[in-house]
C-alpha cells in the first residue's frame, strides 16, 4: 500500500481487507462493490450520479460553509459503526483552516449519530423541537432478515416492520417540523454492499471538497496533534530526570512545579509540567511530599525511589 493512504480511505486497501477477511468477510465481494460503486459516481450526468448528488446535497443542507452537522441513523445493527466510520472520514476530509488558494476558510462538516432506532431516542426529541442545526442522513436496508428468522411480535407484524416503521415515522415527524433529511437506501447488507457504500461516501467527500476548494487529502492538524503529543512525552522524560536527580540526593529534595519547570528551561509549560506530575501521581509513579494536586501551589514532589 501507497504510504500517501491515508487511514480513513484504507477502507478497501490491505488495511481494511485483511482484518475483514479474517473475520470471514468475503472481501472480493467489497471490492466487487466498490468498482461497480466507482463507475457510477464517474458519471458526468450529475442527476445519475449518487456520489455527486450526495455532495450536493450537503453542499444545500450547509450552505456550503458547514452550517449544520450531519446525524446518521443507519436501521440495521450490522451497521452500527457506521456513523463513526464516517465521521472520521468526513471530519478529517473536511475539516480544514485554508482553501486550496490559501485563504482561511475554516471548512468542515460535523457528524455525529448512533444506531437506529434504538439509540435514536437519545436525542430524536431535539433533533425534533431544538436548535435547528442539523440535517439527518438515514441508511435504509430494505431486506429483513431471511424467511423464517424475523420473529412476529404480534400477528402479521414482524420485528422488521416495526424498524421500517420507526424509520419512516422519524422521517415524518421531521419533515413535519422542517427538519431536513437524506435516505440512502441498499436492498440488504452484503459484503459487496458495504463495500459500494464505502466508495460512494470517499467519493462523496472528494466531490463536497472540489465544491468549497479544499484538499480532502491531507490532515495538518492530525499531524500537528501527533506532533504536540511527542513533545509532551519529551518533556516528560525532561521531568523525570529532574524528580530523579532531586531524589537521590540524601535526603530527597521534595520539589514545587515552579522548581521542576526551572530546572527544565521551560517555565513557561509550567501548567504541562502540572498535568503531568498529576499523570505520574495517579499512576503510582510519583510521590506528592506536601499539598494536593487539586492546589497546584501546594504541591511538592519527589519520586518514590532513584
């Protein structure tokens, strides 16, 4: 694999396929999907293309600026993780400070969501009546499951109509308060099915980021997170040495956060130095000789042995 792959759109790649493969997933079959789901969203004919109706639909839901978060509410529980695959996918896609021309534009298009229609109720009741700042993607299977293995809760009334109803119903009650909404409907939930609804999302996202003139692609402040990280475990390690050459010393000198951040050259992380001697504290790793973390100002510090 290419390393300018990026996790979110490794889906289909030998990151994505081996896991699924040795969970049983016949991954030819996603891949299957996948291809006939590129040549679709290749059409130039905007009205035949999903992909392309897709984005332009968020682009009119968010007034192109991302106005409004996305909630997904896919009715079927093998596609439970769903909403959070997307939401990485999106978000990270999306989610930019500058424009391909280098303007700040703060781009970005929130998602968030469960499963339905279970989870739903823990928030259908603002989605109804609050803050409209929202627009609802449902994911709608058609298939239940096969003859003879949907149980009947009451005569003629299977567990799968009883999901079919409480899609419809939510998408009603909605609509009725002018809340917007999107369904994106699969006959059932195969391999190849899953594999065409990832395409058709990663083209979807490509397509909305030409619209508003970012780079999908990249992810600086991923990057720019990762690297706070290693700085913070840098100073740490700067901290220990400190702790423990005031340790040694007989009898242990007990040390302020003051003293620990002079010591290291870097006063000005002193609030850095705090969380992490907190870290240390809890974890068994450091001693705290005077006062509590809950007063910073109190606190005195030592490790337990040099």
């Amino acid at each position: 694999m290419f390393d300018w792959v990026g996790g979110r759109t490794s889906e289909l790649s030998a990151v994505g396929l081996l896991p699924a493969a040795l969970q049983g997933i016949d991954v030819k079959e996603m891949l299957v999907g996948a291809a006939l789901m590129d040549e679709e969203t290749r059409n130039t004919v905007v009205k035949e293309n999903p992909a392309a109706l897709l984005a332009l639909s968020w682009y009119w839901a968010t007034d192109g600026i991302g106005s409004k978060d996305m909630v997904v509410l896919p009715y079927k529980d093998s596609l439970l993780l769903l909403s959070r695959y997307l939401q990485q996918l999106v978000m990270e896609s999306l989610g930019k400070e500058y424009d391909l021309d280098g303007n700040r534009v703060n781009q970005g298009l929130t998602v968030y969501g469960n499963k339905g229609s279970t989870d739903q109720h823990a928030y259908i009741q603002q989605l109804r009546e609050g803050v409209h700042n929202f627009f609802v993607t449902f994911i709608e299977v058609l298939r239940d499951r096969p003859p003879g293995h949907d149980w009947e809760l009451e005569p003629g009334v299977t567990c799968g109509d009883y999901l079919f109803g409480m899609l419809q119903g939510t998408r009603s009650a909605l609509y009725s308060n002018d809340r917007e909404s999107i369904s994106v409907t699969v006959e059932e939930v195969t391999p190849r099915a899953v594999g065409a609804l990832v395409a058709l999302y990663e083209r979807a996202v490509g397509i909305y980021a030409s619209l508003v003139n970012i780079n999908a692609y990249h992810q600086p402040g991923v990057e720019a997170g990762k690297k706070a990280a290693g700085e913070v475990l840098a100073l740490q390690k700067r901290v220990l040495t400190v702790l423990n050459e005031a340790s040694c010393k007989d009898p242990a000198e007990p040390l302020t956060l003051e003293q620990i951040a002079d010591r290291c050259h870097c006063p000005e992380d002193i609030e850095m130095i705090y969380k992490i001697i907190q870290h240390m504290a809890a974890n068994d790793r450091a001693l705290i000789a005077e006062g509590s973390c809950g007063s910073p100002r109190s606190v005195k510090v030592y490790l337990g042995e040099c």
